[in-house]
C-alpha cells in the first residue's frame, strides 16, 4: 500500500544559510501514529511546516494521499489538520466562530452538528461562546485540536501537543490520539518527551540537527533506548559485589555504600526489581534507600549521534 | 475557486467589524463632522463659493475621499497585520486555498467596511449641507475603485510591515499628505501654476477630481484620465500582491 504521507529527501536552508533539514526521507503509512522525536532546535516543526505548506522546501518532494503538495497542494491540504505548538488564537475571538473559520478556509460548508460534536469531545461546548483570551492555557489548546479537527483530516500533525500541559490533559490528549486513530486518522506529533512517544506511538522517529537519524516501532526503540538505572543504598559498605548477585547487572555506585543496577523497562516484560532486591536481602545486605533513573533523551541522543558516526 | 473558504474569511472579517462597531464607524463620523465645522463652517462662511459650489458642499467628496482611503489602508493592513503578528497566519497557510482568494477575503471586507463608512460620512454630510449629486453611478463607480484599490494598497502594507510603527508609518507619512495635498479642501485652480504642475503628480488629486466630478459636474483633470489613474493603481497594486504571493515575501518563511 502507497504511505500515506511520502517525504523524499526535503533540504531546507534557511535564508540565514542556516540547514535546517538536510535531506530527510520518511515514509508514514495510513493509520499509524508516528512520533518525531528530537531536541529544540533538531528541525521537527521546520520539517512539519513544509509539509502543510506553512514553509517552502529548498528541494526535495513530498506527498500526501498521493498529492504532491507544492502541484497539488489543495488536495493535498485538504486531508491535513494542523495543531501548531504555539498557542496562535485571535484573542478576541469567540471559540466557536474561530473554529468555523477553519471549517470553511478548507472549503467545506458550515456544519454546526459537527462543529458541536467536535466542542463536545474536546470538553470546548461550555466555552463554546468564551472569548480566547478568558480560556486557560490548557482550553486554547484544546481550541487549537478543534479548529484543525473542524475540517475533518485524514492526516493530523500535533506539534508538541502536550508542551507546558498538566498531567490530566495529556492523558485526555492521548485518549484523543487513540480515539482518532481508531477512526483511521494518521497522525504525526512531535515531542521530547520519551514517555509520551511510547505510551501512543506505533513507531518513533529520531531527528537531530535536521537528519532523521532512525525510525523503529516504539517497542523496539524503547529496548534499545530506554535504559533505567536504579541507585541501590545500603546500610554498610560493599567492597565487591556477592556471589549470590552475579547474575545481576551490577556496577559500583556513586559511594562505597552504593549499587547501581541497570535493567531495561519494556511494558509487558518484567525488569527482574523483585528478585533482585530478595536477592540483597538473602546475600545479608540492609537496604537504605533505592532510587531509580531513566536514561534521558540527551543520553540517547549522544548515544545514536555516536553510533551514526562510526 | 475555493468559495467557502473566501466566505469564511470574508465573514470573519466582517464580524470584526460588528464587534468593533464604535472604532469602525463612529469615529469616522466624528472626525468627519470636526472637518465639517472647522473647514465647512468655521472657515467655508468666509469663503463663499468654489467655482459655483457653496465651499461647505464643495469638500464632502474631498472629505469623503480622505476617510475612505486612510480606512481602506487600515482595514486591510491591519486584516492582514494580525494573523501575521499573532500567528494564526499559519492556518491562512495551510488551508487549501489559493493567494487570490485569500486577497478577496480579507479586501473584499476592508473594501466593504470603508464602502460602508463613505457612505455614511455622505449621509452626515447631508446634515450639514444641502447637496444633489448630479452623477450617482459614477459616484458609486468611483467610491468602489477607491476602496478597492487603496483596499489592496493596504493588504500590501500588511504584510510590508514588521511591528506596528511601520503600519502606521506609510498612512502617516505618505497617504494623508498625498490627500491633503489631492485638493480635499480646495480646487487645483485656486493654486500658483507651478503648483497646479506639481499637483499632476500626485496620484489623488485623479480620484478626488473624479469623484467630486460626480458630485458637481466639475473637475480638475478630465474623468477619463481619473479613470485611468485609478485602475492603473488598482492594478499596479494587484501587480505587487502576485508576486507577493509567488516569492511568499514576508509570509512564509
């Protein structure tokens, strides 16, 4: 089956001379939910940009639903939604015109039952007739989902959906994603936070300083990447680890009272915490205090910028 | 054509309008009736006619002229200025629509919005002035290529313009002293010959003359040539916003 959306090696500098993508290829199929993954500054919004037609390319081609976006690019715009990391609302607006507007820029007639079912899932429909600027943070974000769901998209882009977002809206975003793309919406969003591409992303992609530096199904990403680290204190001393706990893999910690333990956490596999600390207990050591740390994203990031230049 | 979408934005637009209904329509009243006192009765009792038309009744084209083309550069500048300095220009971006139709909307309502103000300074006008308008279509002919033009004049200046101050700079410095300097207050013939020669360079004094033409039957410069000047602009500035929206200058980045 032909990707849903087809980017063929997309170069984009910068009038400053700045590379901001140097030539970026990546294909998303139709339904999946694709997570960009990269530090500030790696070329995500930039890369997003260009496919909605917010930005030009340099060189290079891209496609959606086989609509080339620069020739065809009302077909293609027609399928893709848009919710832009900055918070871009007209202050003075009322919630629900602003979303009528979007509706009909894409071309479609006005549609008040579905405008109102998209106010509804969203939690918008009380504040249907609020002012943006009297919304909370969180409420003109949802704003910004229900404008770019207004039109109807088979495509939606998120970036940094979930930036400077409490905790129960992310979860209400994310069930939102799920839902969405139960309905068969592909949708692409961007983020730096690992967790947040591995609770909904079938597949992540890694991008720094406008290279795509791999794409893999979460899962296997989060074997490869996503390394804990667990600080085990005791109460005495240990000058070299027991007999009983070599099985384990065990370093020397920050002190001489100290274990560090580095296990791998994937959902549905069993970090081995359990036996290991029964373990310690059985081998006579008092435990103190255990602290536990994941290997940040900029740990991973110099890890695959390493491997890529070997 | 994408119509719906040059609705949308039409509409919205236009509903701006209505919500700043006090700024949008009273204020040019205002100003308008200050003109009408200081120059119409103040000044115009001393001056008792200009070629035959009572000074009060001989500035409300002029009059007229100056409200609808400082209007229609705001309107359409500013229209287009804020979704550029908020951000929400991004949607206008990616929405399957193309750059004409983006300019038809938001023109489309600046031109309506300062249409809409001409009209209702005539109608003050009349309160202050006994008036017949010998040639009512041209009038209306004139008023929509005022507002069309200077429309387009102004959606150019939106996206020209990096903050606020430069808004406001090229209506400031160059648009209201090309008016007042357009024969809003006077007739061309009243002025030294070197002066009348200098005032043919002036592209407003063509639409003032026109417009007032269809008003008292008298004009500066021939209406042909008022015409002309006037459907030149509209499309030198039709010109520009082309190859605006081709290069993407200050849009897109």
């Amino acid at each position: 089956m032909a990707p849903m959306i087809s980017v063929r090696d997309v170069r984009k500098t910068f009038d400053d001379g700045l590379d901001a993508l140097k030539g970026v290829s990546l294909d998303i199929e139709k339904g999946e939910i694709l997570a960009l993954l990269g530090p500030n500054g790696a070329g995500k919004t930039t890369l997003i940009s260009i496919i909605c037609g917010i930005s030009t390319m340099t060189s290079g081609q891209i496609s959606v639903g086989g609509h080339d976006v620069v020739n065809d690019y009302r077909a293609a715009r027609r399928l893709i939604g848009v919710v832009p990391q900055e918070i871009n609302l007209e202050p003075f607006e009322r919630v629900r015109n602003t979303v009528r507007l979007s509706r009909g820029l894409f071309g479609l007639p006005r549609n008040d039952a579905f405008i109102e079912e998209v106010l509804r899932k969203l939690s918008l429909w009380d504040k249907r007739d609020a002012q943006i600027l009297a919304l909370s943070g969180g409420m003109k974000r949802r704003v910004l989902i229900a404008k770019a769901l207004s039109h109807e998209p088979r495509v939606l882009f998120l970036d940094e959906p979930t930036a400077g977002v409490d905790v129960e809206l992310r979860k209400d975003m994310w069930q939102i994603v799920r839902d969405l793309q139960a309905a068969g919406v592909t949708i692409i969003l961007t983020t730096h936070y690992i967790e947040e591409a591995e609770a909904i992303a079938d597949r992540v992609g890694v991008i720094s300083k406008g290279e795509i530096l791999l794409v893999e199904k979460t899962g296997a990403l989060m074997r490869r990447m996503g390394r804990k680290e667990m600080i085990i204190e005791l109460q005495q001393p240990v000058s070299e680890i027991p007999e009983a706990l070599a099985k384990y893999d065990l370093g020397p910690g920050p002190d001489a009272n100290s274990l560090v333990y580095r296990y791998v956490s994937v959902p549905g596999q069993r970090p081995g915490i359990t036996s290991l600390l029964t373990d310690i207990s059985a081998a006579g050591l008092v435990l103190r205090d255990v602290q536990t740390r994941q290997s940040s994203l900029e740990d991973i990031f110099v890890d695959l910028v390493r491997e890529n230049a070997v | 054509m994408n119509w719906q979408a040059i609705l949308a934005i039409y509409r919205f637009e236009m509903a701006r309008t209505w919500r700043t209904i006090w700024q949008s329509i009273v204020s040019p009243v205002i100003s308008t009736s200050l003109y009408f006192v200081v120059f119409g009765t103040a000044i115009g009792s001393r001056i008792s006619e200009v070629e035959g038309v009572a000074y009060g009744a001989f500035i409300v084209p002029g009059l007229i002229m100056l409200s609808v083309i400082t209007q229609s550069i705001a309107n359409a500048g500013f229209g287009i200025y804020f979704p550029k300095f908020i951000g929400t220009i991004y949607e206008l971006l990616s929405a399957p629509i193309s750059f004409l139709e983006i300019v038809i909307g938001y023109v489309g309502a600046a031109a309506t919005k300062s249409a809409m103000i001409g009209l209702i300074i005539l109608a003050t006008a009349y309160l202050f002035v006994p008036m017949q308008i010998q040639h009512p279509v041209w009038m209306l002919v004139f008023l929509a290529l005022t507002c069309l033009s200077f429309s387009l004049f102004g959606f150019i200046i939106g996206i020209w313009a990096k903050n606020f101050e430069q808004l406001q700079l090229v209506p400031l410095l160059i648009v209201t002293p090309l008016v007042f300097l357009g024969g809003a207050f006077y007739s061309s013939s009243m002025l030294p010959p070197v002066w009348q020669t200098i005032t043919l360079f002036n592209p407003v004094v063509y639409l003032i003359s026109g417009f007032r033409w269809a008003f008292f039957g008298l004009a500066d410069v021939s209406l042909g040539l008022s015409l002309l000047a006037i459907l030149g602009f509209t499309g030198a500035c039709l010109g520009v916003i082309w190859w605006i929206f081709r290069t993407g200058w200050r849009i897109k980045s």
